[in-house]
C-alpha cells in the first residue's frame, strides 16, 4: 500500500532539473528556431493578443477606472493563448507540424485543465483588481477621467507617492504569481494528463528550484513585452509567439 502511494506521488510530482542561470537565452534560441518552423500558426496567435492588447487600451485610455482592470485581463489571458503555441511546438516535435486550425483542435483533449487554469488566473485578476481599486478609492476620491489626466493627476503628481508604491509593488506581487504558476505549468497541461493543482505546484517548484534562472527568464519576458509594447503592440506579433516557444523549451528543459 505504501509503496503503491509512493508510486503514484511520484508520478503525479515529476522531478525537476537545476539549470544555469544564463540557460534561458538557449530557450529564446530554441524558440526562434520553432517559431521559424512554422511561422504563419505562431502570428496568428500574436494577432490575436496584439488584437486582445488594443481591445483593452481603448477600453482603459478614455476611462482611468477600467486601466487595472484591463492590464489585469490582459496579463491573465496571454498565458492562456500561448497554449497553441506550445501545441504547435508540442507538435512539431513529433514531426507533425501542423496548422492554426490544427493546433487549436488539438487542445480540445485537455480543455478542462485549461478552463480550470483559466479561471484560476481569473480569480488571481479579480482580487488584485479590486485591492487596486479601494486603494485608489480610499485615496482619490475625484473622478480618474482618462488615462493621461490619472496619470499626471496622481501617478506623477508626487501627491499620491504611498499609493503608486503600493500599486506597483502590487502589480509586481500579482505577475509574480502570475509567473511563478505558469511557468512551466501552462505547458504541463498541454504535454500531460495532468489536473492544474499539479502543475500549478510543479511550476512554482520548478522557479524555486531554478531562482537565477527564472529571475532572468522573467527579466527577459518583461524586456522583450515592454519592446514589443514600445511599437504599439504590433511586436507582440513575433514576441508573444517567440515567448511562447521559449516557454515551451524552459518546460522541457526544467522538468523531467
């Protein structure tokens, strides 16, 4: 009996491998090379975060009050997208490079680990959302109006400095989370018949274990998003995907 518990822990707690702190520019390299094996199915799923992206600008520019709310949606949806693109690689290591159409079907088979990831990520959005939104509420009492108006107003008054601290620092905790779940996890789920607690828990082993290297794994997936958000978002039509293969080779490489 104990041995048979023992087994299946086991299984269900795959090992995790120690990698070099400068590894994650092999999975950017590793990326680029999937990326260019099928580079029409990896942009269109940059198309569709770049479309996602200016959806929630023009929801947030006029209205400072929806902001966290749609950088909240944003940040939590794209690690939901880029799930094709880790099927595309997924596939492609099989030597079955496939299509858009094809890779999007193919993730039908673990759907429900996916919506449970989801809604996960949707839970993670909604609190700091509203944290973000008493903090803002108990110190501004005045109407936001649109972005730029918050923005000097507030953000560079040097009025509000206690409460942009907080809100940074709580943004930074949320993506942090945020990171540390999906790293490896969201490609857990498409590879294996896994439930989401396991791979929630596999991933966070996996960047503790990995520190260095997924402090600059993370560094380099915030520097490349803020580049590709630097050209109006249309970067993140290469960015998103290229991420999203590299992603997929951090998974392979970090976790037996």
């Amino acid at each position: 009996m104990n041995a048979s518990v023992t087994e299946k822990t086991a299984a269900t707690r795959p090992a995790i491998r120690r990698v070099s702190a400068l590894r994650p520019f092999h999975w950017l390299r590793e990326g680029w090379r999937d990326f260019l094996r099928h580079p029409g199915p990896s942009m269109i799923y940059g198309v569709i975060v770049t479309l996602g992206g200016w959806g929630a600008l023009s929801l947030a520019l006029p209205h400072a009050e929806f902001f966290s709310t749609a950088v909240a949606g944003f940040v939590m949806v794209t690690p939901l997208i880029a799930a094709g693109v880790y099927e595309l690689s997924r596939q492609c290591e099989t030597g079955d490079c496939t299509g858009f159409l094809d890779s999007v079907k193919a993730l039908r088979r673990n759907a429900a680990s996916i919506a449970d990831y989801g809604l996960a990520l949707l839970l993670i959005g909604l609190l700091w959302e509203r944290v973000v939104a008493v903090m803002f509420a108990l110190s501004y009492g005045g109407d936001m109006g649109s972005v730029t108006d918050f923005a000097s107003n507030v953000l560079f008054s040097g009025d509000y400095v206690g409460v942009v601290t907080a809100w940074l620092l709580s943004g930074a905790l949320m993506a942090s989370v945020v990171f540390a779940a999906t790293a490896v996890g969201m490609p857990m789920v498409i590879d294996r018949d896994c439930d989401v607690v396991t791979a929630m828990l596999t991933s966070v082993r996996a960047v503790l274990t990995n520190l260095p290297a997924m402090t600059v794994w993370a560094g380099l997936i915030v520097g490349l998003s803020l580049l590709a958000m630097s050209t109006l978002l249309v970067g993140l039509v290469v960015v998103m995907p290229l991420l999203g293969h590299a992603a997929w080779c951090a998974y392979r490489d970090v976790v037996e």
